[in-house]
C-alpha cells in the first residue's frame, strides 16, 4: 500500500511491524513465511498455527483461515488488524460434539478480550482498539433484518459495513460447500441497507 504511515495508528515499533506485515499485497504468504516473528507480537498466534478446527466449515487450519482472510480483505488497517484477529479465540474454546465435530463457543468473546488485552500492549489507540474489539466480538453473529437496523442505529453505518466486509472476507475462506450461502447473505444485508 503506497503511501502507509503506520506511526498514525501506534507508537510501538512492535505494534507497526506487524501492521506494516499486514498491509502488504503478499500479505497472505508473509503470515506463513513469518511465523516466528508474528508470534512475537501476538504469542495467541502459535497456538492458531496448525490448529485443526476439525469442522466441515473449515477446510483450513485457523493459521490458514486468518491468512486467507487478512489477504481477501481490503488493505484497511482497521480491517486487515480485525481480521488477523478475529479467531484468535478459537484455540482457548475449542471442544469436540459427541459427532466428533469441533465447534468454538464463545470464541468470539475470548477474540474481543485477547483484542483488549494485546493491542493496547501494541501501541494502537484506545479508539482502534475499541473498534476492532467490536468488530471480532461479531465477527460471527447472524444477523437478522431486524438485527442489522439495531446495530446501524447503535454502532452508525460505518461501523456495520466494516463489519459486514469482515464477514464477507471471514466467508471467503471456508469451505466451498458452505461459503456461497454466507457470501450470499452479506450481500443481501449490503442491498437492504443500500435501499434504505
């Protein structure tokens, strides 16, 4: 991204590294070539790193899966950090269904307080830091026409097309069964809130 200061959103050199990472255009294969040093900043990412979610959904590893997210979403640093950070809770609510199916309840949860309690340490505003929670807190939440109106009111527009394109790019990185009907439903969220 031509143009990128990364000493507007933090003050730490750690916290601009990996921004910096993030906004590359090779984004994708600098997360799997640098694993080392993103663990370093984010020591959430090791466990992430290899980790089987054992889920139809998920045909990836959640290293994988954040990898192909970061790199589908556009080259936004609020976006590419949310979306680096949007299953970092995975590893810590992890179980497996009597079907042998692993699920991750709540792992949205344990997302926004790994957000909370790790990029603050990286230098990034109490702003930022506010914006991504929420956007890795429903990150994987159904939304309902009723639903979407409630957040646009609560949390502006803005806010919920950001949250929209996490979904989008979250979706994009599935399981090719699965994918298209979530695809699908963000667009249909986009054109209702288009034709308000």
């Amino acid at each position: 991204m031509t143009g990128f200061d990364e000493k507007r959103y933090t003050d730490s050199e750690t916290g601009r590294w990996l921004l910096r990472l993030l906004m590359r255009d090779d984004v994708f294969a600098r997360l799997i070539l640098c694993t080392d040093e993103v663990c370093e900043a984010l020591p959430e990412a090791r466990r992430m790193i290899g980790f089987d979610q054992r889920n139809p959904h998920h045909p990836y590893d959640v290293w994988i899966h954040t990898a192909h997210g970061v790199a589908s979403i556009a080259p936004d640093p609020v976006l590419r950090l949310a979306m680096f950070m949007h299953d970092t809770g995975k590893p810590d609510t992890f179980y497996l269904a009597e079907d042998d199916v692993g699920h991750f309840n709540k792992h949205e949860v344990r997302g926004e307080q790994i957000v909370r309690e790790r990029l603050p340490e990286l230098g990034f505003d109490a702003d930022m830091v506010e914006t991504i929670a929420l956007l890795v807190l429903n990150h994987d939440r159904g939304i309902s026409e009723k639903e979407l109106w409630r957040l646009v009111a609560d949390l502006g527009e803005e806010w919920f097309r950001s949250l929209l394109d996490i979904k989008e790019a979250d979706a994009r990185s599935h399981d090719e069964k699965y994918k298209n009907n979530q695809l699908a439903r963000v667009d249909e969220l986009r054109r209702i809130l288009n034709e308000s």
